[in-house]
C-alpha cells in the first residue's frame, strides 16, 4: 500500500496507481492526503486513486506499520519535516521507502536566471488567472528561504532511516531526496 502526502488533485496518486514501483504486481492501493478539500474533490472525480483523506502530514491518522511507501511532492518546504519523518518512520512498514520531491533554489547562475525568470512570467500570467494568484506570488521566495534537503537529511539520519539519497534533477531546480527504514 502506497502513501502519497499532499497528494492534491491525485496528479502523482494516479501515476503510483497505474504503474507502481519494480517488484511489485498485483493491484496497487493508493492513500492520498492533502489539507486542501477541494483538491480532493478533484482527484475523487479525475480518477480512482483510492482512499483519500483531508489532513496534515505532521499528523497522519494511520496505523502503525500501514504503508510500503510514501510519497510527497511539492510538500518538504511547507511542512516542519522532523515530525513528517517521525510520522513517515511510524506508518512505514520495515523495509518501506520514504520519497521527498520539491523544488529548490538553483546554485548556477544561469539556471537562476532562467529561475528567476520564469516566475516573473508564472506572476504575471497569475494575474491573468487569478486561482494561481496566491500560489505564484511567494513560490519562489519560499524555495528560496527554504533549505528543506539538509532539515531532511539530518532528520531521517536522526530517526534512523538507511540508504539516504539525494538528487538534482531539472537543471538543479528540483530535488528528490528518499531513504529506507530497516
């Protein structure tokens, strides 16, 4: 069984659903949280994902041991990840993989330019379309603030989490980082 936290309109929910991780066959059941009710309505009618649940990650109503998997995307620099790994450790059955996606400020010069670019065009085409308003107007200053990686890295060493990884992926823009609980 797959968790994927804020899991939105099912985007990444639906991909699990449809082709999983290596190994595994069988049908794949896919939990999606979110703190956004409305994201879940979307993904409810979009697709079957699942069960879906209106909550927050740093609080997972699950039991003990439930999941093979989670995921998140788009989560890490919104949330105080130590307790999101606590919660992750707890509801992680031993052996189960813990991934984290999410953007992050580019170190080249170029690939900041281009960064900083693109989300003058993402501000102002938010004025354009005003749902995307209150997202575009701070993104890029809270992945700027935000130094997500290392706060989960330390954290997962802490909680004692293995084979810890970390990736650049998208011109150093985005970050994966992932790790195993034994």
């Amino acid at each position: 069984m797959y968790l994927d936290l804020a899991s939105g309109t099912g985007i990444l929910s639906s991909l699990i659903k449809r082709h999983g991780s290596k190994g595994i066959t069988g049908p794949r059941m896919v939990v999606g949280l979110d703190l956004t009710f409305d994201y879940l309505q979307v993904a409810k009618k979009k697709c079957s994902t699942g069960e879906l649940t209106n909550g927050i990650a740093e609080f997972l109503p699950y039991r003990e041991e439930s999941f093979d998997s989670v995921t998140s995307s788009y989560l890490a620099k919104y949330v105080d990840v130590e307790r999101v790994v606590n919660e992750c450790w707890r509801v992680l059955k031993h052996n189960g993989v813990l991934v984290f996606h999410d953007f992050i400020y580019p170190s080249n010069s170029l690939a900041r330019n281009f960064w900083n670019a693109y989300f003058m065009i993402l501000r102002s085409a938010s004025k354009m379309i005003g749902s995307w308003a209150p997202v575009f107007q701070e993104l890029d200053q809270v992945v700027k603030m935000s130094n997500w990686p290392e706060q989960t890295i330390k954290a997962l060493e802490d909680k004692g989490f293995k084979s810890i990884t970390f990736t650049l992926h998208t011109m150093n823009t985005a970050a994966i980082v992932s790790a195993n609980k034994p």
